[in-house]
C-alpha cells in the first residue's frame, strides 16, 4: 500500500492509501485512521453510499474524535472500482461509485466489480497484514453502504462482530436503486438478488445468535425513506426472526452527512461496546 | 436573504441563504447555525481560509455539536465577492476565494471586494435582524480567517466579545500572501498595510483591556508556518504590549480541516464562555 496523504487528528493518524488489487484488477482507494499509541486495536470498516469515494465520510463524518476515544481504527475504502478500462454508467446509481458491495456475475460488470470479494477478502487481509489490529472488527455505513455492512455482516458473520448503518437500503429487491443494480449486476434471476438483501437475510435468520443487537438511524425526513430505503421492512424482518434490532427514527433529519455526523458517536460507541466484549 | 438548503444537525438547524448585498454589490453566500430552541442566542462568526467557500468550516470542522451544547449561533460567510463582473486573478490568493477581509482601495477591486465592511456592518446586522440573537458576538477563523478574525476583532472591539484563530496570518505586512493581497488590495502604501496587521495592532495596545486573552492554535507540521504564518510575532506583540495571548503549539498538525476539527470544541468552549460572561 502506498501511502498519498497523512494527517494528524484528535491525535491519532489519518492516512489516505492507495494499492493494486488482485481482486478489483484496479487501483484501489481508502483511508485509515489510527488512534494514538501502539494497539493493537480493533478495526471498523465504514461503507459508503452512492456517488461517495473514501473522502466524503472522512472528511465530514466526524468519526475520529470518537474513534480516538474508543481506540478503534476506522477503515474507509471507496465505493468501486475505478479508471480506464473499467465499466461506466453515465447514471450516478450504476457503475464506477455505486458498486453495491456484491460480486458482479454479468457483463460489463464481472471482471471488476467484485466489492464483495474486496471487502470481505483482500481489504480486511491487508489491514491486519499493515496496521495494529486486534484481528476483530466491526462494520457500518450508509444508504448503499449501510446496505453493503448489512449484508456483508448478514453473509459473513464469523468475519464481523457487529453491525450498524445510518439510512440503509433496507431491501434492495424491493426498491428501484436495488432493483436496477442488481439486474445489471447479478442478472434476471430473482433468487440470486435474495441473497443480498438485508430483510430477507435477517427473515432468514441469518444473523440470529451472532449479533445481540443491529443498530439503524434512520432520519423521518429522508427524501429517499419511502421509495427506496423502507427501514420498517428490517424491523418486519427482525420481528419475524426474532432478531435483535434497534431502529431509531431521527425527526428531521435527512440523507446527508450532518445527519450521519450527528449520531456517528453513538454508532462508534456501540462497536467499540462489542469489538471489547 | 433566501434559504438555498435546510440541515437538521446535532438537534439544531443548519441554513444554506444567500442574499444581494449592499456592501459589496453582489450576491453573497453563508451558512447560518442555530442551536434547538428560541434563544436568544450568542453569535459566533466563523471566516475562512484561502479559496473556501462557507462549504468548507460548514462540512468538515465538526463544530456544530460544541455549538448545540453551548447554545451558540454559528455564522460561515464566504471568503469573497463573485460572480461575472466582479475581478478575479488566476492565482488562488488573490481575487476570488481571497478578500483578506479588507476593504480594497485600489483598481479594479475596490468596488465589490469590500469584506471588511460586509463581516463588520451588513452581515452582523442581517443576521441579528433575521435570527433571534443576543446582539453579542465573538469571531474567529483559519489562515487567511485567522487574519481577518484577528484584525476585525482588534480593529472593531465593540463588535466582539472574544477572538480566536487557526493558524492566522499573524503579520500580512511580514509574508509573501500578505505582501501581495496588501499591494493589490491597498496599493503601495505600507502604512495602510499596518492598519490591517494583527501583530502591529496587537502590539500598538489596539485590545488591551478589551479581550482578557486570544486563543490561537498551531500546527507545528503546518507547511505555511515559517514562510507565511509566523505565529512567534503574535506572542512577541503580546508581551510587548502587555496583551494576554495563549498560542498552542500543536505536535504533527497540519493546515487542514482535521487540526482544525481536532480543537474547535475548545474555541468554541472558549467563545461561549465569553459570551456568556
């Protein structure tokens, strides 16, 4: 890993990283912070939302104070693969900055959009191979990315200790963001998309017995809360299987960071809680 | 004064307004904080650095949570006039993104490029008239920021309660950026400079008696600390002229947001408790 940027804050260590990898067959972004002293610490993997690279929420999320606080490392990588060569969308929901942290199976997509893999594989591999870690983490994110750390946790559960999101994409089968990614992505076949979707993984159970409690902001005046984002089909889902869930509904608050940075606190609070348990 | 977009954040309400001005014959741009509640309220004003908008202190500084909790208005103006048939300069300290909170004299930026006026004059006024203030106010700001928080606050001490900075321009009249904005705004006449020199006011008396002490953080690996910043100048005029002053010194901090997010709920603690008094 290359290091491009690095900045002091809250007295812990901010880098900006790039690195080839064998997984996207790209370069591929992200940013790390470190707390102050020596760890090993525990990691939190952040996902972001559609449009975003790692530098939205590292610049205005406003994680690290808390990160700081908890000693827990945050992980920041971006949202797709990226560059020439790489398959494109001109729509901001499809393509380079909207990878929806699955392993695309159709064309054009196949060959680099493998942000499941990525995730999942190399990233956490190489954050335990180059930083201080506990080999424990946790994982949370936003919109498309708090859809990515639900199912991401929901599929792999033995790699996450616990789960959080700030406005997730509840259900991606049943919403047109999901609905169009997916297509493009996994393809016509319906029961391939079910196992990327957070209400039917938890319904399923996916998650029962391995994570107490998945915390879920959620804003009431989220331009996106009714068409595509439907957090009441994850409590649905949770009820259903008897999955630990808490919804807060935030009055007020909409999609944007300010919403993201008013809670993050807490989010951070709740994964430190669990990666020490 | 027109509200372009609305944030509910950390229980308060973030405003996006612009407004035609008076003072500078064009459009201008802020954002405008105010805590959960009906006031009256304290106001702290915020100004920037070279080539920020108020998108930037109003995205990453993370000062919001301090104000909430203290009960404080906080208000991020533009740097600068803009827009077609106002002057501009291809480099990015100068014109646009560049006013040095002065009120310039010379051609071709004396008609618009008048922000002395504007922070002091027009916006107070405006935002006492539209938000439900106390009439109170501190200021304080970042580089070019921390110069015109210096300067306005020392040349105009009946306006502010307090004053604070991130790694000011401690002495315009003494570096590179000054020396250049001073000539083009100012003209040739150095001892127009001294007027808006924060160590040369200090020095000369100009708060003695009026603020108890003035707050200023530095970054001590910040890329423009010994060409243009040269704090050691504040606190040479502070002693010399018997003016409270605590410069930190801050270990590995740069020029970026993330010093600044690392210590604004100080500078805000700092203001409130003025403000308050």
């Amino acid at each position: 890993m290359e290091t491009t940027k690095t900045h002091i804050v809250h007295g812990g260590t901010l880098r900006y990283l790039k690195h080839d990898s064998a997984t996207t067959g790209t370069s591929m972004t992200l940013s790390v912070f470190t707390p102050a002293g020596e760890g090993p610490f525990p990691v939190l993997i952040w996902l972001s939302g559609l449009t975003c690279t790692e530098d939205n929420f590292t610049t205005k999320a406003g994680a690290y104070k808390a990160a700081a606080e908890h000693g827990v490392i945050i992980v920041a990588p971006d949202t797709s693969p990226r560059g020439e060569g790489v398959a494109d969308d001109p729509a901001y929901d499809l393509g380079q900055g909207a990878g929806f942290y699955v392993d695309a199976t159709q064309a054009p997509w196949a060959p680099h959009f493998r942000m499941e893999s990525y995730v999942t594989g190399e990233l956490i591999d190489l954050i335990d191979a180059e930083f201080p870690t506990t080999k424990t983490r946790s994982i949370f994110g936003h919109s498309m990315g708090g859809h990515g750390a639900l199912t991401l946790a929901l599929r792999h559960p033995e790699l996450f200790k616990s789960v959080s999101a700030f406005a997730p994409i509840a259900s991606p089968t049943r919403c047109p963001w999901g609905e169009k990614a997916f297509t493009a992505y996994l393809g016509e076949d319906r029961a391939q998309w079910a196992k990327h979707d957070a209400a039917l993984l938890i319904e399923s159970g996916a998650a029962k017995g391995v994570f107490d409690d998945i915390l879920v902001d959620q804003g009431d005046a989220d331009s996106f809360l009714t068409d595509q984002l439907k957090p009441e089909l994850l409590t649905a889902a949770a009820e259903k299987a008897g999955q630990g869930l808490t919804l807060r509904m935030q009055p007020g608050y909409d999609h944007s960071y300010f919403f993201m940075a008013s809670f993050v606190d807490d989010h951070v609070a709740f994964h430190a809680e669990r990666l020490k348990a």
